[in-house]
C-alpha cells in the first residue's frame, strides 16, 4: 500500500488500495555482504503485479510504502465457540487477523476492542488483514464502544458458509465442495438450503430445497 507522508492516509482509486500487489523487488545498492547476498541499501525498485496505471497517476516522490505479508496466527482467534466475551483488548501489531470468529454457536460480545495503530508510534498499518473476520457463526456478534482502523484489508468482515455443488450424486444426494469447512457444523436437519447460480453476476436463485 502507498500512503500519504503528510496525512498518513493511504492512496486508493475506486478499485484499489491495499490490494495492490509486489510482484519483485531489486536492491540498487551493491552487496554489502557478498557471503549472503545481503544489500544494505535503502533505494529499491519494486515492480507491481497485475493493471495498476490508475494508482501509478497518483504517486508521489515522497510516498509512505508499507508491504504487510499475512502469516498466521491471528491476534484473537475463537472456533466453535459460545457467548465469549472480551473487553479492553488491544491490538497494535498482528501478522494476519485482528479477531476472528468461526463456527459453533457464536453470541460473542466485545467491548472496548482496539484494533489500530499504536499510540505514539510511526506504524501506518494494525494488522495484515482484516480487523474483525466472522465466518458462519449461528448467532452474530456485538461490537460495542470499540474502535478498528488502518487494516491491511476489511475492516469488519462477516459472512456464512458457500459451498459448490460438484455433482449429483442420485435424487437426494449432492457432492458438495466446502472449501473452508464452514458449512459442517452449522447444518441441521430441517435447514433451508438455497442453491445460487454463481455463472452470473447476479448469483440467481435457481432452486431451494429442505434437509
């Protein structure tokens, strides 16, 4: 991501800002170690994946660069979990997640979250990835007085399980693909499933069944 040296904001265009992608990078310093291979210049030239001339026009000499790699763990990660409650919790630094949520139940309530910069720190970015990630819990959370901001990706992201219908296997049975497992523990018999045409950007419903 670019970033604004004077307002600390970062350079976005309608359809990118931290989804901007390092393809390489080439130190021009020469090998100040040539037993490693290891540069100890600070001048670089990267070179961006993918279309990005809409974000090239609004560089400027100066811009804040920040690359963030996601490795797991998340900061605060609960799975198959019920009615948990955290408060006061900070995040100024993770590699991936600030807090996420999957599975089970679910119900959580958390007060007086912060997931942002640190205070009196020069860092642009909290965490890698989202600040607040909720997959196919039951019951949705409540985020009360609580402050999330400068994420490497969403700032909240809720949603259920997708699965895709791989075959069908006879009258009433379907091969289905759950890709992150999100679908396993949160069906029961007498579920409603809806079944969506995903060949169309509208994602139609095509047909709808009962277990």
């Amino acid at each position: 991501a670019f970033w604004d040296p004077a307002s600390r904001t970062m350079r976005r265009t309608p359809n990118e800002a931290v989804n901007v992608y390092l393809d390489g990078s080439t130190s021009l310093a020469p090998a100040c170690e040539p037993n490693t291979g290891r540069n100890c210049g600070t001048t670089w030239r990267i070179q961006m994946a993918g279309r990005t001339t809409a974000m090239h026009r609004l560089l400027r000499n100066g811009d804040l660069i920040s690359m963030h790699p996601r490795v797991f763990p998340h900061a605060i990660e609960l799975v198959a979990c019920e009615r948990v409650v955290f408060e006061d919790a900070h995040i100024y630094g993770g590699t991936n997640i600030g807090v996420v949520e999957s599975k089970g139940v679910g119900s959580h309530v958390y007060r007086r979250i912060k997931v942002t910069r640190r205070p009196g720190s020069a860092n642009l970015m909290s965490v890698n990835a989202d600040g607040f990630h909720s997959n196919s819990a039951e019951e949705g959370a409540q985020i009360i007085d609580s402050e999330i901001g400068y994420t490497g990706d969403d700032l909240v992201n809720i949603y259920g399980g997708i699965g895709i219908v791989v075959d069908r296997i006879g009258n009433q049975t379907l091969l289905v693909l759950d890709r992150k497992g999100a679908m396993d523990s949160n069906i029961r018999t007498g579920d409603v499933v809806r079944f969506h045409c995903i060949r169309m950007d509208t994602l139609p419903l095509v047909a709808s069944a009962r277990l």
